[in-house]
C-alpha cells in the first residue's frame, strides 16, 4: 500500500509544491543528485521512508537501506565502497536511505561523511528527534534540512480511499463506511503507516466474513492486532516494556532477557530502554543493592557511546544484573509518604537549632543555637531533633530484610535510638 513516487505521497505540500527543492531533487534525477543530501525530520508515519524511496525511484537510482538500529561504522562504509564502485563502473547514483539516524553515535555518523562529500551518495537520512542536537555538525550542514509534519485528517481519508481502490492495495475488493473511516482516521492521530496497518487488519475481518463493507465494528475489532503489527514495526512498545519491567521486578533474568531481545530486533530507542533500567533499578532495587543503579547509569552510558549493534550487550548486562538483584522498593515509598506529607500540610517549620546562622543577625534570632555537630562524637552520631515538631515520630525509610538493607536495618534501628533520645 505504501506510495511509489511523489504525486502519491499524501500531505506535506509545502515540501512537495512543484519547485520545490524536493520536488527539484526527484525530477531532475541522478544529474543533479550528486552531493545533495536530505534529512528528514518528522514524526512517525508520516512519510519519511517514502519520500526517500520515491526520491530514488524517480531518477531510477540504485536505493540502499540502512536501519541505525543494527548497522555499524563496518556496513557504512561497505555501502559506500558500493556506491563509489557502481558510479565508477556504471554510471549509476546511489541513494542510501539511513533511518533513525539519531541512533548514530558521532563516530557511526562520521564515516558517512567520505561519501557526502564526494558525492558517491545521495544520503536520505530520517529522524523524529531534532537534528541540532542528534546529527553532527558537518553533516547536518552538507544536507538539506526538511521538517515534515504530522497528516490532517483529510489527508488520511485520501489516503484510506486511494489504498481500497488501489492494485497494490485491496484492489477494490472491499468498500468502507464512512464512520469506519473516520474510526480510523480517529485511532491514526495523524500516522499513516498506523491508518494503513488498521485498514489492512479490519479488510482481513471483512473479508473472512464473506462481507464487501468495512463497518466500524470491524475497525473496533482490528485495533488491537493492528496495534501488535505496528508495534512490530518498532514504533510503540508499551506491552513489552510493560513485561521487561514486571519480569526484571519478579526476578526472572529468562523472561526479561527475551523481552529485552524482542525490543532491540523490533527496533525500540536503546536509550529508552536504557532509561528504564535507570528508573527500575532505583525504584525495585534500591537500597537492597545500591550497586544496581551504577550498573544500569553504566549501560546507559556505553549505550550512548558505542551505539549498536554493541549496545545490546551492556544493555543485557545490566538486565540480568537487575533481575538477580535483591528487591527493595523503601527507597520511591519513603519519597512518596514524605511528598504526600508536604503536600498535605501540617509539617511544621525547620527546628531552630537546624536553621542557616551564616548571615548576619541569624544567632539573634536564634538560627544555629543548640546544634550538635555529630563528628565531636566519637561515634559520629548524637541525640537530636532533625524533623520539624508535628513530625518528630515519622518514619519514611523501613527497609527491607533483604540484600544490603538487612545490615542497613540493623545499623538504623540503633541510629534512630541515639538520634531520637534526645
């Protein structure tokens, strides 16, 4: 269903008004293609992939896909070499399509530049996040810098009716109702590769039916396995990282491991992946192993400076780590009783012998009298009031028994009976 050239790409008409450095770029062909390269920055769904196959396809260049996913600084400069030797032998222009380009690390990003300069590609590069912050410098100003925007509804309709009647559509087969269109429309929120997979589940239903009209009710009854097929395209993973975070908390290093390899080959932003180890190792882990959260900071870290493909071992490191870990979740509840404390009132002002006696006139009003500085102590703890009078007997930190709090419970159960004695 998707669009073979420009005239059959729906919406983005500033980018595809005749004249258009785009529409200049597709129909002067391989001429004039030599060293003009594009990034595409958009949302997804909106056309990115096929504005870059219909750019080679209106010249009859040779069209080459990279996916920054899973290839490396060694399949970049294999494309190029093909590239430099195809011009040289035969005359042909390459196009290299390189999706998610802001998965590139800068050094995956530089061994494209040979090849821009030289004119031995014509780079087609897509992003969804700003370029000024995820494309290098030298590339970014060898390119021709294009904003897509999200498709209109009317847009979509177009498009839905056009994919009907189409041959590489359904042909004609089936019709659609008006409000089913609309349901689509509704659950597409602009994407077109979303209304496209919809479509194509709900004609399935209809046509498994023995019926000629796609009713709203088909739509409703397609969504969800549409939504599976999109997410195997790899642009929304809400389930799956649902089951990586439950099956890292539930200790199973199988279960999460295989989620983990699910997301990666589906093509899920390693670095959210990576922010989600962050999260979970402070939020189920915590204090039963401190260490937990440095290792998933560390993936984190050799994730954004290896890139992947590498990038999945870190990450599966620190899975595993995770899921072994002893859990804890004291640290987010006791963060979660003292916010809900502060929000609700009541908690009193700071003790005066706790307040700032750095600035002038702060002893005459008290500030800073009475403090004890708990290293005159030999055991470096001392009787005294830290929380604010209508709070004196709360306690928002219980550990657990398990890992590493076992001994920190022993050692704050003897800290609180110093510290409130007083």
């Amino acid at each position: 269903m998707r669009p073979r050239n420009l005239d059959e790409v729906v919406g983005q008409e500033h980018l595809l008004r005749p004249g258009s450095p785009l529409r200049r770029l597709a129909d002067n062909g391989a001429a004039s293609a030599a060293g003009t390269s594009v990034i595409l920055w958009g949302p997804p769904g909106c056309g990115k992939t096929t504005i870059a196959q219909a750019l080679a396809a209106s010249g009859k260049r040779r069209f080459v896909q990279l996916s920054a996913i899973s290839a490396g600084v060694k399949d970049v400069r294999q494309v190029m070499d093909e590239a430099l030797r195809e011009r040289d032998f035969y005359g042909d222009q390459t196009v290299l399509f390189l999706d998610e380009i802001h998965r590139f690390t800068k050094a995956q990003q530089d061994a494209l530049l040979p090849g821009v300069e030289q004119g031995w590609v014509t780079l087609v590069a897509a992003t969804t996040e700003n370029p000024s912050f995820s494309v290098i410098s030298p590339l970014l100003s060898r390119s021709l810098l294009l904003t897509l925007r999200p498709l209109e509804s009317a847009d979509l309709e177009g498009l839905i009716d056009r994919a009907i009647e189409a041959p590489h559509g359904l042909d004609g087969e089936v019709a659609i109702a008006g409000d089913a269109r609309d349901a689509i429309v509704r659950l597409a929120s602009g994407d077109a590769r979303r209304a496209l997979t919809t479509l194509e589940a709900a004609a399935e239903g209809t046509r498994a039916d023995d019926r000629e009209e796609i009713t709203a009710e088909d739509v409703e009854g397609a969504s969800d396995q549409a939504l599976l097929r999109y997410d195997q395209n790899g642009d929304e993973h809400y389930d799956v990282i649902s089951a990586f975070i439950k099956s890292i908390r539930g200790s199973d290093p199988d279960a999460a491991v295989h989620y983990l390899a699910r997301m990666i080959v589906a093509g899920e932003d390693p670095r959210f992946i990576a922010r989600r180890l962050i999260v979970h190792a402070a939020e189920d882990i915590g204090m039963a192993d401190p260490q937990a959260l440095l290792i998933a900071e560390a993936a984190a870290g050799a994730v954004q400076l290896i890139g992947m493909p590498e990038g999945r071992i870190p990450l599966a490191q620190a899975t595993i780590y995770l899921a072994t870990a002893p859990k804890s979740n004291s640290a987010i509840t006791a963060i979660e009783q003292a916010i809900a404390d502060v929000k609700g009132g009541g908690i009193g002002r700071v003790p005066p012998h706790l307040r700032d006696a750095h600035y002038a006139g702060a002893k005459q009003l008290g500030h800073g009298k009475g403090y004890r500085y708990p290293h005159d102590d030999p055991h470096g703890v001392v009787p005294q009031q830290y929380l604010p009078d209508p709070l004196v007997e709360r306690e928002y930190y219980r550990p657990t028994e398990l890992g590493w709090e076992r001994e920190i419970s022993t050692r704050l159960e003897r800290l609180r009976r110093i510290t409130r004695s007083w």
